[in-house]
C-alpha cells in the first residue's frame, strides 16, 4: 500500500481521486460478486477499503474500524491457542 502512496503522490489531485476511486470502487464489485461466487470475496472488500481510504474520508473511518476489529478478533484467537491446558 505504501508503494501505491507513493506512486499516487506524483499524480495531480482530481486525476488522483478519480483513480482511487475507480479502482476502489471495482475491488468492492469484484468483492461483492465474489461473495456469491468461488473466489476471495472477503479480502477484495478490504482491499477496496482500503484504496478507497487512501482518498475518501468515510472508507477511512471504515477502514479504521476494520482494523481494529481485525486486531481484537486477532487477539482472541491467540489468547484461545495459547491459552494453557
């Protein structure tokens, strides 16, 4: 994703925006229809988000909360697998 950044960061801002979004935009369809069918739905989603939240103010808080739930989930699963018997 950092590498992304940085490519966009050379790209003026209305052009930069319209590439965001289109692209992000595509991955949550992709995402979408992926859910329905046999293919990674779920990680397409995220990665819509997350390009998304490179520009847009919403799919940042979004994403936000995404990876804080992600953390906690993380975090659970750990304590259960290194819980001792």
């Amino acid at each position: 994703m950092e590498r992304l950044k940085h490519w966009l960061s050379r790209v003026p801002k209305p052009i930069r925006w319209v590439l965001v979004t289109v692209i992000g935009f595509a991955f949550l369809i992709l995402g979408l229809i992926m859910l329905v069918t046999p293919g990674p739905g779920i990680l397409f989603l995220f990665l819509g988000i997350s390009v998304l939240a490179l520009e847009i103010e919403w799919a940042r808080e979004l994403h936000k909360k995404g990876l804080q739930g992600l953390e906690l989930l993380l975090a659970k699963v750990k304590a259960r697998f290194l819980r001792k018997k």
